[in-house]
C-alpha cells in the first residue's frame, strides 16, 4: 500500500496547520475500509465503522506483532471507553506512527519525525501490504532517476530492512 504524497493531505498540509492524521489514515486504507460494506467509513454508522476498524486492526501487524498485542496496554488503559473510541484511540495512535513524517508541525528544522514502527496488512492468503511510501527523486523534465529516493523513501526502505533483520521493537514500550 503505497502512501499517495499526490494527496491534497499530504501536498497541502502546512506548519502550524493541524494535520488531519485520521483523514489520511482512512483514505490509505480505503481498499480495506470498502471491503467491508463497499462504504466510505464516514457514511457508516458509529457501530458498523468500529467494527469495521476492528476487523482490519485483526489483520494488522507493525513490527512483525499483530497490533492488537503490540497495543495491549494502550487499549487496556481505553476499558472504560465503547468499542467507537476505542478504535478511533487506535486508528489515530497508529496514523501518527505511519503518517508523522509527512507532518510539517512535527519537522525538526530540515529533519523529519522518525518513528521505529512498520505497520502491515496481512491478506486472506498471508502475504503482507506494507504501508510504505516508495517516490524516487525526481530528475528534472524528464522523469526520475533509477534507484534514488527521496528522504521519507529512505526512511521507509530503512523500516522495511530493519523489520527484515529483526531490529524493530516487539513492544510499544520497548
């Protein structure tokens, strides 16, 4: 799952500007959001739309650990709230891990925000769509050049390697 930086979200967000994490996070994962009631999930009820985050929560793994394990605690902590807040709680706590290095509020002068977590969906038949974002480096009027990525590419494609060699946390604590 390739994060469209084309996206009015990403292209227009600006210092000082709120970024609208949940926004993004449900048009990423759109693909996953239809399947459940071929719906956009602003047009579900507050019932069906948790259990529609919940049923792709179930199928979602970051660092290599189903998230529902990964954020044990987070959503012990959340008992007392119903099952919407819960999932919107996680589904936000999850967008700002993917999507914080597209938000300018959070640039550290020419750097920005790193997180240690890959996150994934994993389909009926085992394979993993990584959320990643893939852009190569443009080249001018013509084209891109092969094999040269843009920073927030390099991030993603370190996350990936990590994850491969097995240095990602297991933990949200760790």
């Amino acid at each position: 799952m390739n994060i469209n930086t084309e996206n009015a979200i990403i292209k227009y967000s600006d210092k000082g500007k709120p970024f609208p994490y949940i926004k993004l996070f449900n048009e990423t994962f759109e693909s996953y959001i239809l399947d459940f009631k071929n719906v956009r999930l602003e047009k579900l009820t507050e019932e069906d739309a948790a259990r529609c985050l919940a049923r792709i929560f179930k199928k979602m793994e970051v660092n290599g650990v189903p998230v529902l394990d990964f954020f044990k605690e987070e959503l012990a902590a959340w008992a007392d709230l119903d099952q919407y807040h819960k999932t919107q709680n996680l589904a936000e706590l999850i967008a700002k891990d993917i999507f914080c290095c597209f938000d300018r509020n959070c640039d550290e002068g020419d750097h920005f925000k790193r997180v240690e977590r890959l996150y994934c969906v994993v389909k009926e038949n085992g394979e993993r769509d990584f959320v990643m974002y893939e852009e190569q480096k443009g080249r001018g009027l013509f084209g891109k050049k092969a094999g040269e990525y843009t920073p927030v590419a390099e991030y993603f494609k370190d996350l990936k390697n990590k994850l491969d060699a097995d240095f990602l946390p297991k933990t949200a604590k760790g």
